[in-house]
C-alpha cells in the first residue's frame, strides 16, 4: 500500500483547528463543535491509558486485516487495484500505518479522507491521505450536493467520488462527529481521576491531619511543632515515627485510597470507557465478570461486536468510490480471518471437514494456510455418489453358457435376479 499512501499528508500546526463550511440543521452548526461537557481534547483523552489502548487496540487490529481484491469471490491477483494495496516499492507509509492511521482519525477526529488520484481513463492509480483538518465539507441539504476542497491536491471542487471519506458517527449522514464528543463527561471524570489520584500518591502517601496542641502557644511555636513533624514523617519518606509530647494530640482528616475508593473509581471509568467503544473487559486484562472459556471466544466476540462495524464502513466506501460501475462482480474485502486463528487440533480438524465434504479444494485450504499449492489439489472431492451409480461391489453377471444343462442355465439366472435386486 505504499502508492496507497505515496504523498502522505499529516503536518502539524500549531492552534489548528478544523474548520468546515455546512448548510446543514442549525443545531448541529459546522458538525465538529458540539461538545457535550468540559473535555474536548484530544491529547488529554490519550493520555488516559484505557481511551489510548482501545484506540490502539482497534486500529491495530484493523490494520492486521489484508485488503484482498476478489473477482466472484476469487482472489484476482492479476487486478489494477491490487498495485494500490501493496507495499513492494517502497513508498512513504506502508499499508499497516495507513490503515492504522484511517482509523485513528475516525475514532478521534470523527473523519478521515483520502484522495483519489486518477488515469485518464479513471482507473485509480494512487490514493493520498489527508489530514481532516485541511479538508472543508460542502453541503447545500436543499440542492442535496456534496462536495469537497482541500488546496493541497486540488485548486477546484472535490467531487465525492474522487474523495474516500471514512466516518462512523453523524447527526446528518455526511460529515463525522468524534466519539470524544460522546464521551466528553466520561472522559471528563475520568481525568479528574487520573489526577486526583496523582496528587494523593505525590503526596508520599501521608494522610493530612490536624495537630492540636493544649495550652497557649504562639506562632513560633507552632512552626517549630510543624518542621519537627515534617522532618519525622515526611522527610523519610513517609517511613518516619513521630513522638508526640503529652500536650499534643494528631488527628486524622483524610481518607486513605481505599477508603476514599480511589481504586475502584478508576476501573469503574476503565469499563465506562470501554462501553462507548463495545470492547469487552476481558481484552483489557479486566477479569472480573469474565465468562469465556477460551481466547478464540473472546476475540470472536471483539471482532463481531466492536471490529466488524469499522470492516464494514471502510469495505463499502472502498467499493463505492474504486470499483467502476462495469466491473461487475469485483469486490474489495478486508480478511477478519486472520484475527480468529485456533489451535491447531482445532484449525485441523475444521479444515479437513471442509475439504472431505466437498465445500473446499485442497488448494484452496493451503492457500489459506499460506502453503503452496499442489498438483491436482484443485479437484473437490465428492463424498458420495447417486446409489444409481455405486458400482462398488458390483460383479459383471455372468452369462450362462450354452452348452451347460438346462438346470444349471436356470440356477445361474436365478443368482443375476437376485443380485439385481440386491442392488437396487
């Protein structure tokens, strides 16, 4: 994928912020400034370790699945399209990062855009990512046309078929919305987490008291009780013993992290996060209410319920916008099969059933073991026949000869009868 991704397009800016020209419902604006609470920031939401490790998790996971071009559901090697989905002349980004990248953007920009470059004849010959935030949306809901700009690949109008535009969520079906915009409350509490919990542990862990001192004392007094406190508990690293004369009582005002259920806050925010993106716990490492009894049924229950969306959307503007209208039967695909690997008696035992009952050549399951193919693997074997057809156990009749008695002529047209009826 490296023509996929030749000129690639992310720069940094400094206070840039995307900007987009709608006419689209009031209450929505420009589509990219709603914000549900306090927490609207990007890097903040990444520095969240369960927000960072759901994103990686699905982008990583998306960028794992080969792009396979099919023709009638065979793979058509030999295809234009397939020069765009490989990584064999060393281009700027290769197809993994590319991928990885789409999603990212999805998940945290709420867009994603990738230019298509043409030949003459209209057969894409390069595709070049764009950051969401040089790309301006146009879109007149009364005269329903769409359209695009971005000065880095086009001085003109983007029309929507040269423009790949990958989202998942939208209040108008056009331009995406961020999933931290759904999560802007969640998102927000879990950060005042993060640094509730921060500000405990640099604390060395000392709990703050109040030291109460019986008799009059003056200031002098009390900051000469507060550095000899200091310098007994806080100063060694909250190991110290204090030794507290008789007219000074130490009273505790603070929780300590259990009691405070600090803790528990922060996987409770763990597994809120977690519901916005569908991941089930146990793929974080989160196994409390597991009920899985093997990996393969955990991953298949990530890809089915979390993964296959994002295969979807990304599938079908592939589809639309790089398949011409009279290749019929062309398809692109993302493969999830090589997220669901088993074990090996497992793999065996699935793809033999396969093969013996005739729904797979032998060459077609190599293939999708990456093995090589072999001479006269590509016949299917049929398991059984019409019973019409059996010859098995079947002897040629014999015919009774003429010279033989008449009784034994009779005897042997007997035992023919008999196997033609057995065979039937």
């Amino acid at each position: 994928m490296s023509k996929f991704f030749e000129i690639f397009g992310f720069k940094s800016k400094k206070n840039s912020q995307e900007q987009r020209s709608m006419n689209c419902h009031p209450i929505y604006g420009n589509g990219m400034g709603l914000s549900f609470g306090g927490f609207n920031h990007t890097s903040s939401a990444m520095n969240l370790p369960t927000f960072f490790r759901a994103t990686d998790l699905i982008s990583s996971n998306i960028a794992m699945m080969p792009i396979e071009v099919k023709r009638k559901g065979v793979n058509a090697d030999n295809h234009p399209l397939n020069l765009i989905f490989n990584d064999r002349d060393g281009g700027l980004i290769n197809r993994f990062n590319a991928l990885k990248l789409i999603v990212q953007s999805i998940i945290l920009k709420g867009n994603s855009y990738v230019y298509i470059e043409r030949a003459e004849d209209g057969t894409p010959i390069r595709l070049r990512t764009l950051e969401s935030g040089d790309v301006t949306v146009f879109w007149n809901k009364e005269r329903y046309e769409l359209y695009y700009q971005c000065p880095l690949v086009s001085r003109g109008r983007i029309l929507p078929k040269d423009m790949l535009h990958f989202k998942m969520w939208s209040f108008n079906g056009v331009e995406g919305v961020s999933l931290i915009k759904f999560m802007s409350n969640a998102l927000g509490i879990a950060t005042n987490t993060e640094n509730s919990a921060s500000s405990y542990y640099a604390g060395n862990m000392t709990p703050s008291a109040i030291l109460s001192v019986q008799g009059p004392n003056g200031e002098a007094q009390r900051q000469q009780i507060r550095e000899s406190w200091n310098q007994s508990s806080i100063g060694n690293g909250g190991s110290g013993v204090a030794v507290l004369p008789s007219n000074i009582s130490y009273t505790q005002i603070s929780q300590n992290a259990e009691e405070a259920q600090l803790l528990q806050n922060r996987q409770f925010n763990a597994l809120t996060i977690l519901q916005f993106f569908g991941i089930n716990p146990v793929m974080m490492g989160i196994l409390d209410h597991s009920s899985y009894g093997t990996i393969e049924s955990v991953m298949r229950d990530f890809v089915s319920n979390c993964l296959s969306p994002y295969v979807v959307m990304l599938e079908q503007e592939l589809n639309a916008k790089l398949v011409k209208e009279n290749e019929r039967g062309v398809t692109i695909n993302l493969n999830e099969k090589v997220l669901l690997l088993t074990d090996k008696a497992a793999s065996a035992n699935y793809y033999s059933s396969l093969v013996n009952n005739g729904i797979l050549s032998r060459n077609e399951a190599r293939y999708e073991l990456n093995y090589a193919p072999i001479e006269g693997g590509d016949d299917i074997i049929i398991p059984y026949t019409k019973v019409e057809d059996n010859t098995i156990g079947n002897k040629p009749q014999e015919e009774p000869k003429d010279d033989l008695p008449q009784e034994e002529k009779k005897s042997l047209k007997s035992k023919n009868n008999k196997v033609k009826k057995d065979t039937k």
